[in-house]
C-alpha cells in the first residue's frame, strides 16, 4: 500500500520556571535576587528527508513531543532549552491544520524544514523584577505551555514526467522497461493502485517518471481513485499521455482525460503534454494511427507511437523525451495553490467576560497567557497578577457586568473570589 497520507499530533515543549532565590555567600549580608530564568521548551520541526518516499513510518508512531526546557536555578543560572524534536518527511508533502484545514507549509526542497508547534517561553526569575521600590523581589514567572495540534500530511510525489491514461493503457509495463522500477502489471483494469515512481537513465543523464494509476470518468470528483491520485500529477513537468492502441476509441478516452484533469486543476490541465500510443505492434493500434496522429498535431502537441512490450521505438521515445524537458523552464517549485484562510486578528490585550451559573470567567490572549506565568501561591505574584489585569481593564469589565463580592472568577484554570 502507498502512504500517502498521515495525521500525527505534536506537542512543543513547556518553557520552564523562573525561580525566587538570593544570594546566600558568606561576606554578602544582604545578597540581591538571583533567581535564574527558565529555558524555552524545545520546538517540532518538520523537514525534508530526501531518503524518504512515503508516509509509511507514521503508520507505527503517530505521537510526537519535544522536550520542555529546564527550569532556572540559584546564582543566576538559566535553565537548559528543550530539545527540539526533527520529523523526517519526505520531499512533496504538504502540511495542513487537521481541524481547520489551513495550509501550514508545502515541503519540497531537501533539508527545507517549517517548525509546525513552537515551544513555549521560559518564566523568568525574580532578577527580572527587582526596582529601585523592590530591591528584593519575590517574584518570579512559570514558563509558558508549547503548542500542541494535530496535523495532515498529504504527500504529492515531484516527478519530471507524469504518466497519465485510462486503467490498462500500459503504464506500468512502460515504466518498467524504461526504468529498474518493478509496479505489479497485468491485462485488467486498475492493475495499479498506487504510484509508482522510476528513475530513467540514458548515457550520463536522468529523469524521474511517475506511474499514475489509471483515470476514469468522474476521477476529479473522486471516482474510481481519482482524488487520491490526481495530486500526484502537479508536480510534474511534462505529462506523457499514453493511449491505449488496443481500445476500441483512443481518441474518445484522450479527451476524456483531458477533460478530467481540466476540472480538477486548470494549472495542471494546462502543463505541457507530449502523446503516445502504445501497443502499435498490433494491427488495431495501426489502424488508429493516422487519426490519433492528425488529432494530436491539431492541438500542436508532440506525438509518438511505441510498444512497450516489444520495445519498439521506446529508444526514440526516451531521447525526445530529454529533448522536449531540456526545452522546458526549469521551474521552481512554488508553494501549492490554496483558498487563503482569513482570521480575524485581535489584540493580545483582548479578553471577554461571560456570566456563568456559578460565577465568571475571564478569557484572552494575555488573560491566559498571566494565569499560565503566574505564581498563585507567591503573594507577591498574585498582587502582580491583579494590577495587570487592572491595567487591562477587567476589573472595571466584572463591575460594569455585575459582580458581586465573593463570586467566584475563573481566570482561564485559576479559581479566584472577588473581594472588592
């Protein structure tokens, strides 16, 4: 079976904890704060391994997470980074938001590599909050929870020559005789029922062809197996339609083809394309020559006749096929096409207050950013906890919603009580 799809979840490391601590020395009575920061939890990466082929290995591990940083000490000392974890995928995968959808980065390069879930910052110690009013802070920060989603890879193979046709057109038996590649081959339909992929040699040079399993009327809208399969197709740069010369109307079956790969992308229908009818050994695909050859050069595409079992003209065929790459623009791979997803961009300072049956709660960016930092049971972190969320104004929000002394309010997993 083709991996060609995964869903993993990941998990970026935690920042580790600032701490309170003074220095404690001998000769130094009234020591200042030396409380060291926590170090940034380690991120997920993912990045191009070019050795890789498919997604098979996620089929036994569908888990990953990083390691959190460690948390900081006396005398200063900041604790060590998490370290970060690096998934392997292979060139052609695309990295999507499993719950959303969203695009997240389109891999194609070797070692490119995106970090998919950052980890979270260290809390600082209380070095950082001593003033000229408070020389001896006790104070100190937690670090920050590291991002955690589940993700979709889908993997799009990158080929020069993309192979398409109807299911038996001979695809495979092609690939198999141009290149050391070994695809199941046999006279029924849908015989492939994954891609497969060969590297063509030919003196000093090399291409890499694409065996598409066979496309059906309706493959765009997923029939038969042609949602999984057309992806494949869009890396490529030339297409090599093969025709079945031994089909009752070649012709019928080109335009059919055609036409499919035009609904499912106008930027892949109009790649360029080059045509071949196999099976010209037998006297049916002879006969379907001339008109396949008048058809094709009406629409100025290049046209050649093989046999792929007796190798006739599959030499010529390959040498037109270096020929007709070498004329085409190295194109460089672009970020795949996608609808753009559009979010609202709010304000780290934005928060809501909701009336719930046994109290309040308090939501946000920074709300749940303070109430993840924040030491509750340092009275010196809680008094500083309260004056930012005065200064955010959600005190003067809870007044104008009604709260009352002794509700309890939720600040994101923080159970407090109002006094005031």
């Amino acid at each position: 079976m083709f991996f060609d799809e995964a869903k993993i979840f990941i998990k970026a490391g935690d920042g580790g904890n600032g701490v309170v601590a003074f220095r404690r020395e001998k000769y130094v009575p009234r020591g200042g704060p030396a409380g060291g920061h926590g170090g940034k939890g380690g991120d997920v990466v993912l990045q191009v391994d070019s050795q890789l082929n498919t997604l098979i290995h996620f089929k036994y591990r569908s888990h990953f997470k990083a390691e959190q940083g460690t948390h900081g000490g006396s005398k200063n000392m900041t604790g060590a980074d998490g370290e970060v974890v690096i998934i392997p995928v292979p060139a052609g995968t695309v990295i999507r938001h499993a719950e959303t959808g969203a695009l997240i980065a389109d891999l194609m390069q070797p070692g490119q590599e995106v970090v998919a879930a950052h980890g979270g910052r260290g809390g600082r110690g209380n070095t950082s909050f001593k003033s000229s009013t408070n020389q001896a802070p006790r104070i100190a920060e937690r670090g920050l929870p590291g991002e955690n989603l589940w993700i979709k890879l889908e993997l799009k193979l990158i080929a020069d020559i993309g192979l398409l046709g109807v299911p038996n057109a001979g695809k495979s038996t092609l690939l198999s005789v141009v290149s050391e590649a070994r695809p199941k081959i046999a006279a029924y339909p849908f015989t492939t029922l994954e891609p497969n992929l060969g590297v063509v040699l030919f003196g000093h040079r090399d291409f890499v062809m694409a065996d598409i399993p066979g496309l059906i009327e309706g493959a765009h809208a997923g029939a038969g197996l042609g949602l999984q399969f057309l992806r494949h197709v869009e890396r490529s740069r030339l297409l090599l339609h093969l025709l079945n010369g031994a089909s009752p109307d070649p012709l019928a079956e080109f335009e059919q083809i055609n036409q499919e790969l035009a609904l499912f992308s106008k930027k892949l229908a109009s790649k360029p394309q080059i045509v071949v009818l196999n099976k010209i050994d037998l006297p049916e695909a002879q006969a379907h020559w001339p008109a396949i050859q008048a058809k094709a050069e009406a629409l100025g595409l290049p046209v050649y006749k093989i046999s792929a079992v007796t190798q006739e003209g599959v030499q010529l065929l390959i040498r037109k096929l270096f020929d007709h790459l070498d004329q085409l623009p190295r194109e460089e791979l672009s970020v795949i096409e996608d609808v753009p997803v559009f979010t609202l961009e709010q304000s780290p300072s934005f928060f809501e207050v909701k009336r719930l049956p046994h109290g309040w709660r308090v939501t946000g960016p920074r709300i749940e950013q303070l109430a993840n930092q924040t030491y509750w049971d340092l009275d010196d972190a809680v008094v500083r906890a309260y004056q930012i969320l005065e200064k955010l104004g959600v005190h003067e929000a809870l007044r104008n919603a009604g709260v009352q002394p002794g509700d309890t309010v939720f600040i994101h997993d923080v159970e407090l009580e109002w006094v005031w």
